[in-house]
C-alpha cells in the first residue's frame, strides 16, 4: 500500500493583473511568520520576474514564457497558457520540489490572466493533482476595490469572479483589494457592506440607467446579476495588505475555509474553536471597521 501524504495547508492567490496578488503573497508570508507559522513562497507565474521577494520553489526553474516566445513564437498569451499546460505535464517535478519544502504552510502566487481560471483547464487539473497529494487549500481571488466605484465594471467582476469559483472547486475567499484606494477614481454609490455582501443587485441595475450607453442593456443586466444573486456564492472581504488587522481577517477566513484552524498545534485552542465554530467576528464587524477607516463618507446612497 502506498504511503499516504502529509496533510499540507496553502493559499493559491489568484487575480487579475495588478491585484495586488504578488505582494500580497509577500504581506501574508511576513505575517505568518510573525505567527511563528513556518510559510514558503511558491512562484508559479513564468512572467514574473521581478519578484519583491525570494521564492522557494519558481515556475521559471522550468520554463519561462520568453523562452516559449522565443523558441515557439508565440504571443504573450499564448505563451503564458503554454506554460501552465507544461507545468500539468511536469506535475511530478511541482510535488517533488514541494515535498522538499517540508511541511511549511504554501502560497502559490498564480498568474493574473483571468481566462487561465474561467476558461483553460490546467489550472484546475493541477489543483486537483496536489489535492491528491494531500494539500489542503483555498483560493484567494484578489479583486482591485476601485472597480466598486463603476457600476457596470463591478458587475463584470461579480460574473468573472463567479465563474473562477465554479471552475477552480475550491475553498474561495474573494478579497476588495488596496480598500484604502477604494474611492480613488469615484465615490461608491453605497456604502461598503453592499459591495463586500453582493445583496440587492438590482440597484446596480437602477445606476446603469443613467448611462445612455448601458441603459439599452438593462434587461441583460438584470438578468446576469439575478444569475450572481441566484448562486448566492460570491461575498467579499475588505483588505489593505499594510493593515495588519484587515490581512489577520483574511487569513482567518482562509484557514476557516481549509480547515487549518481545527488541526494541531499553533496554539489553535478550545476557545479558537469555538470562536470560529460560532463566528464569533460576524463580517458585518469586519465591513464596518473596513469602512470606517477607509470609506467613511459610506458612499452617497444607504445600501439597504
């Protein structure tokens, strides 16, 4: 009989491009650490090649999208998906790396094109191949907050985000990302909860009418957000990765969401338990201190 793995716990941190998922990666290591939680940093974006930190395990040891573009002419694109492809077909080389790290807690940084998640199925196969091998992990889908200020780009965001959660199967947590610049390009129409809960849509729906581009869509804006309420699947969690209270947030619905939080060890106590087992930190607490600090003004609408 074949031995049977270790139980291993990780984040893949997912996004589109300019997140923040890369330093995030580099926030939630450093935090971890400072929890005496033994962490590696695992790049799998063969186009990152400025990391602000120093990888334990690196795509690029592999194969590098310049190289496919070189040697295979293919486009930026093309390339990326070809990476990740040769990477489902080298899973042995991943595991055996990873198995060198020991038991450390992993943070896959994962690329940002959007459609490796929503349409390709590489991604999701090599997700199914370390479940096999006994990771336990949740996804992190890191969401840029601005977006919240434009109706219409909010929506493509709810359907982008549920489509990557029924694809990649996986514990998901979807993080507002830089909430601090939530407001940068616009005032939100609501306050911070309505975003963060993705409740009454149809409001969303109410705004776009005064566009006289998006007005002629209505109904098929309707119809896509009704889709999104309907699955009741897709919430947010507010971050700044310099806050350290919003980042300790974040990482205790992860480890809810993969179970960390009941296993042994790091003083993962009775009363640990029991907190998470009861939500003892309700969101609403979470949302309205996120807003207090970053979205005083709660938008220009009440959300209801």
């Amino acid at each position: 009989m074949a031995a049977v793995s270790p139980v291993r716990f990780g984040q893949v941190v997912v996004g589109p491009p300019g997140s923040g998922k890369t330093t995030y990666c580099a926030g939630m290591a450093e935090l971890l650490r400072g929890t005496g939680r033994p962490v590696a940093l695992v790049n799998l974006d063969p186009a990152n090649e400025t990391l602000p930190f120093a990888a334990d395990l690196d795509l690029a040891e592999l194969v590098t999208v310049e190289d496919v573009m070189r040697e295979l002419r293919l486009g930026p694109n093309g390339a990326l998906l070809y990476c990740l492809e040769y990477l489902e077909k080298n899973m042995d080389w991943l595991l055996q790396r990873l198995a060198a790290l020991g038991d450390k807690y992993i943070l896959f940084d994962f690329p940002g094109q959007v459609e490796l998640y929503t349409h390709n199925a590489a991604v999701p196969r090599i997700l199914r191949r370390l479940e096999k091998a006994n990771f336990r992990l949740t996804a992190v889908n890191l969401v840029d907050s601005h977006y919240c200020s434009d109706p219409g780009k909010f929506v493509s965001v709810l359907l982008s985000t549920l489509a990557m959660m029924l694809h990649l199967a996986l514990p998901h947590i979807n993080v507002l990302s830089k909430i601090d610049l939530a407001e940068k390009f616009g005032k939100l129409h609501f306050g911070l909860d309505f975003y963060t809960e993705v409740m009454d849509l149809e409001r969303l729906a109410e705004l776009l009418d005064d566009d006289p581009f998006t007005r002629r869509y209505r109904r098929l804006t309707a119809k896509l957000t009704g889709l999104v309420e309907d699955y009741g699947l897709v919430s947010f969690v507010p971050l700044n990765v310099s806050d350290k209270a919003t980042m300790a947030r974040v990482l205790r619905s992860v480890d809810k969401a993969n179970g960390y939080v009941f296993g042994a060890g790091e003083e993962r106590s009775i009363q640990t338990l029991l907190a998470c087992a009861v939500g003892a930190e309700f969101q609403d607490d979470v949302v309205g201190a996120a807003a207090e600090q970053y979205v005083p003004a709660g938008g220009d609408m009440e959300a209801g």
